[in-house]
C-alpha cells in the first residue's frame, strides 16, 4: 500500500492526538519535515507525493517516539534560538522561548559597542550554549566565556558555537560554575540556572520529568540554592557597572531572588516578565 504524505500526516496526528499531545498537528508535520529534510510550508505544498517505504517506517519510528511524550526538539535532534539552530542531545537542556528575552534583556542593559578590549560575557550553566551562542552572534564586540559542570554538555555547548562559527570568541569550560570567576572584570554575568524546587520535578510534565538533566532543573528545596551562590560570586566577578541577569521561576521565586541580589550588593535591581506576562527574570548591576 502506497503511503501519502496527507495520509501519514493525518494517521500520525491522530496517534499524537489520543496520546494526549495538544500540538499534534504541528508535532506530526515537523517530524516529517525533519525527516525529508524540508521546512513545514514545504510539506505542505505536496501532500499528494508518495512517501518511500523506509521513510514511513523511520516516520512511524518517531511518532511512536513522541507519543510516548519524548519531547519533539529531542527526536529532531535540534532547537532553534534566537535564529540560530542548536543541535541536541540528552546531556543538555531543551532551550525555551522564555530564555529568548533574558537574552534580550542581557544585551539591552550591556553598554554600547566601543573600540578597546572586548567586553566579557560569562554564561553560568551553558548547556545546549544557546544564550552563549546568541551573546556572541548578535554582539560581535563581545567575548564569551560558558561553563557548565557536565563535561558532556560543555562538549554539546563548543560543538554548536563552532559549528555556528562562533568558536573563535566562544570559550567552553567544564567546571563548576563558580570557579570560573576570578578576578573582577566581566560586563556581563547571565544564567538560567537551576530553578525549580526539588519537591515539585515529580509532577512536571513527562517531558521534563524524564527528558531533561535532573540537574538542569532541580534548584534545591525551594529553588534558590544555585542562585544563592551566583549571586554572592557574581558580585566579585563583575566590573564597575556590569550586569547580572538570571532567569528564575515566575512570581514570588523572581522577587526572592531580587532580594538576593539587593543582599549581595547589587544597585538597580529590577524584575522583567516572560512571553506571557509572569514575572521572571531579575538583573542588577554591579
């Protein structure tokens, strides 16, 4: 039997749908886009084309795979961010849209580009790299230094920047996320750390609940633990006038971690609200 485009899609999507996946559509659509190599418009425009034997079955391969709620990025294998196009493994994060704004956040609090010595950029807890990678292909005057403790996400992290061409003014290191910062002289200091109470990961989406790093997303008893630290070694780590920006759980952790910062010596702190009007990100400067 011969298999159609429009007749995969549609199989595929019910799969999605009676697996309780609420973007089956769109779900089913990139997966076969991913697979032919082809955008979702693209797809679209033949629907009528008959699909190859052995692309049905890898198709049918990665349906079952999302039905059984592996996240959609993790079958693709990549992420895009900020424009850039992020390959990704299990060792790393999946970016999110939120992150998007901390990075917008980031660059609109740096200083103006000036001539001198690059400017320094530290990103804490680099994992796929792509608020790294995102510092340093909109701001080509800057110098980005990103850490991650998990030897395998730094190696996921150094892969994406040389292979966006960013590897010559992004630096991976494997270390604790601390140690890096030494001497004062940073203009930025950003991080999506941790965040997310220990004692609710047991009731996240299965996505995140058995897709993601357990240490990507477990920031102790109540969040702030990793936040607490950056906070204190951020304060040293920066110039005169640098920034610290971090993305934290909406609400009340946001404002928490505000008082953190104030705490640790930081002037100006201020809150900033996500995509959907939570409040969640907090910088300061020092």
């Amino acid at each position: 039997m011969t298999e159609t485009l429009r007749g995969r899609l549609s199989a595929a999507e019910a799969e999605l749908r009676a697996a309780g996946i609420p973007t089956a559509r769109v779900d089913a659509e990139w997966l076969l886009a991913g697979l032919l190599g082809v955008g979702r418009a693209a797809l679209r425009l033949d629907l009528d084309r008959v699909l190859p034997g052995a692309v049905t079955r890898r198709y049918a391969a990665a349906v079952r795979r999302r039905a059984g709620r592996e996240p959609l990025q993790r079958i693709l294998g990549w992420e895009e961010f900020r424009g850039l196009r992020l390959r990704l493994t299990p060792d790393v994060f999946v970016p999110r849209p939120e992150t998007e704004v901390l990075v917008e956040w980031a660059l609109a609090l740096l200083p103006a580009p000036c001539g001198g010595a690059r400017p320094l950029a530290i990103d804490l807890g680099t994992g796929s790299g792509c608020v790294a990678c995102a510092l340093a292909a909109e701001r080509p005057d800057l110098a980005v230094l990103a850490v991650d403790a998990s030897p395998a996400a730094a190696a996921v992290a150094r892969a994406n920047a040389r292979a966006l061409g960013l590897g010559g003014r992004v630096r991976v290191v494997a270390a604790d996320l601390l140690d890096p910062l030494g001497a004062p002289g940073a203009a930025l200091v950003v991080s999506n750390p941790p965040y997310l109470p220990s004692g609710l990961v047991p009731s996240l989406d299965p996505e995140v609940r058995r897709h993601e790093p357990r240490a990507a997303i477990d920031g102790g008893p109540d969040g702030l633990a990793l936040i607490r630290k950056i906070a204190a070694a951020a304060r040293r780590a920066l110039a005169p006038g640098g920034v610290l920006a971090l993305e934290t759980a909406a609400g009340a952790q946001a404002r928490a971690a505000a008082g953190l910062l104030a705490a640790a010596g930081f002037a100006g702190v201020a809150l900033r609200d996500d995509l959907t009007g939570a409040t969640r990100f907090v910088a300061g400067r020092a």
